[in-house]
C-alpha cells in the first residue's frame, strides 16, 4: 500500500467513523499526531493531518483514538467501529481502538 492509499484510507475511515452513532471525535490515534494537531493549532492552521493512523503490512494496522458519547453503550459502539473498518479495509487488518474520551451524563443529585 502506498502512502497516497493509505491516506486515503485513514481519510475514508475518519469520514465513517465520525457518521458511526456513539462517536463524537476522532482524536489522533499516534503521538505524533498529537504534536502535529497542537503545533497546527499554535500556528493557527486548519491542517492537522489524518487522526487515524495506518501502517502497511500484513496485516494492515489500523489505530483509531475515539471520543465516545451515549448514543449507544460502549462495547456495542467499538464493536461498530471495528466492522466498518474490516469492511473498509478490505482484507486483513488488525484493528487497535482507544477510547480517549467517554462523555457520561451528569449525575442528578437527589438533593
């Protein structure tokens, strides 16, 4: 796989994963990633480059750091997520999913 392909795959499986019900945000799956975003922010550019990491291989590795939300259970959502990257992989593929982030409702105070 080239790199122009694999950019295009990490591209494809953000796009999908931000539609996947129970994410709220891709975050960048490497360290690397994360010092790429905070220097795009300092400079005030928009150009962070793919939040999902892909390594060629074989099999393919795919790195995903997510931010989930309660719009279904957490286990099911991964579950979802790993599907729709097998499917957009399109052949072996090892799947590493992070949950960097899970929104909770407040807690009600029974006052």
């Amino acid at each position: 796989m080239s790199e122009e392909e694999a950019a295009e795959l990490a591209a494809r499986i953000e796009k999908d994963l931000l539609a996947e019900p129970g994410v709220s945000v891709v975050y960048p799956a490497s360290g690397a990633g994360l010092l790429r975003e905070a220097a795009a922010n300092l400079l005030g550019s928009g150009d962070t480059g793919p939040r999902v990491a892909i390594r060629a291989g074989d099999p393919l590795r795919v790195d995903v750091a997510l931010g989930l939300d309660q719009a279904r259970p957490a286990g099911e959502t991964a579950r979802a997520v790993q599907r729709m990257i097998r499917q957009a992989a399109a052949g072996p593929v090892q799947i590493r999913i992070t949950v960097a982030h899970l929104e909770v409702p407040p807690e009600s105070s029974g006052g």
